[in-house]
C-alpha cells in the first residue's frame, strides 16, 4: 500500500471551489423565488443623525411600517403582486413581490421621540436623530508650561 501525503490547504481550496459552483448555480436562476426579497439600503452617519435609505419601488405607503428597539431599527413592507393581464404573455419576470423585512443595527442610540421618515418616489429616507450622550465632543486639552 502506497502513502499518499495529505494536503490540507488543497483539500481546502477544492471544498471552496465547490462551495463557489454551488453558490453560482443557485445565484444563476432567472425567476426569484416568490416572496423572498429585501430592499437594498444605505446607512449614513452625521455629528447630528443617522440617516437610513430603503429603496422600495412599488411598495405602496401603506404597506410599510417602521418600529425601533433598543439599536434596532425595523422596516417591513409589502409589495404586491400584479395580476397576469389577460393576452400578454411573459417571457421574463424578475421583479420580485411579496413580504420583507430588514433590521438595521444602528451604529449609536438614537432618540426615539424625534424619528421621522419620508418616502418619495419609491425612496424611504428614515432620519433618527443621535441622542445627546452619542453625539461627538471636543474636549479642550490644557497645555502646562
């Protein structure tokens, strides 16, 4: 019986390979499975807020809702499905519907009873306000001579 040297780095390389197929494959599916979408957004940070963007085309204002805890920030929706119009016939549909929900991990504690949201054009723009303990100081340095 022959001894065969064992590689751990190249069996590590192959498992990774496999693992990059299986991913690929699963990415490469031309119709999203139904329901399950999040909005992609954006989260900024000023001396006076934390600024949070959802893009959330075709979600109806009404069908959002914005709830805070502790240094959670959750935006949930619902994008509703169109109906097949009778005589058009679909060759592609990549739009995808249904219920999402995003937690947002806030970088500072923010005051609650100051929040305010606005959504225009597909865009929510949430502002929350840092409280006064989060927002950045100076802090004068005494020099002794």
């Amino acid at each position: 019986m022959d001894l065969v040297k064992w590689e751990p780095f190249k069996e590590l390389a192959t498992m990774r390979d496999r693992m990059d197929r299986l991913m690929d494959s699963f990415l490469a599916t031309e119709t999203p499975i139904k329901g399950l979408w999040a909005p992609n957004l954006d989260v900024s940070e000023t001396d006076e807020e934390v600024i949070v963007k959802a893009d959330l085309p075709g979600v109806d204002e009404k069908d959002l809702s914005l709830s805070l805890s502790g240094h959670n920030l959750m935006i949930k929706g619902d994008k509703k499905e169109e109906t097949e119009e009778k005589g058009k016939h679909f060759h592609r549909i990549e739009r995808s519907f249904g219920s999402f929900q995003r937690m947002v991990a806030l970088p500072v504690a923010v005051d609650a009873d100051r929040i305010r949201a606005e959504y225009n054009k597909g865009v929510l723009e949430v502002h929350l306000p840092k409280k006064p303990e989060a927002k950045p100081r100076q802090i004068p340095v005494k020099v002794n001579k």
